[in-house]
C-alpha cells in the first residue's frame, strides 16, 4: 500500500526496548517478552526514523519498558509498550 508495514516499527520498538531492558541485567540473567503493544500514530513512506526507549520500572522479575518512534521531523510516529520478564539460574541458561 506504499506505506512502511506496521511490523516493522514494532521490531524497531521492540530492539530498542530490549536493548534498554537488558541494560539491567546481572551478568547471569537473561530476559523474555512476555506482552507486546504498539500504537500507530502517523504513516511512514521515506523517512529515517528514530526509537528511543526507557525502562519504567525494573522490579526483580518483571520489567516495563517503553518506546517512541519519531521521524526526521521529531513528529510521533508510533509508541511501544512492553512487559518484560527476568530470567535467571537455571532459566536463563543457554540464553
């Protein structure tokens, strides 16, 4: 339809969230999503887009993260939100 897919502004949010959360981690912790939401303000056909996210609240085993797409103008774009849960011991082996 000409316009950038709304799955890709959520993998942007969600790499970008996931970067702040793991930010947090103890070296042996690991971390998985376990809720995902976006909201689509504005269309993107060519643009270089910006994510920035923040961790809300990091508790001992869950995490909320938040995320603001902004394009070349600063205008909003989209805005993720995401739970995030803390793995650790036998968990997060492997990961």
């Amino acid at each position: 339809m000409g316009t950038l897919h709304g799955g890709i502004l959520c993998d942007i949010a969600d790499a970008a969230m996931g970067i702040a959360f793991a930010s947090t981690l103890a070296p042996d912790e690991s971390f998985t999503t376990v809720e995902l939401k976006i909201n689509f303000f504005r269309p993107v056909w060519n643009s270089l887009l910006k994510a920035e996210a923040n961790v809300i609240r990091r508790g001992s085993k869950i995490g909320y993260v938040e995320c603001e797409i902004t394009d070349e103008q600063n205008r909003l774009v989209a805005k993720s939100a995401s739970t995030c849960m803390v793995l650790a011991g036998e968990s997060a082996k492997g990961r």
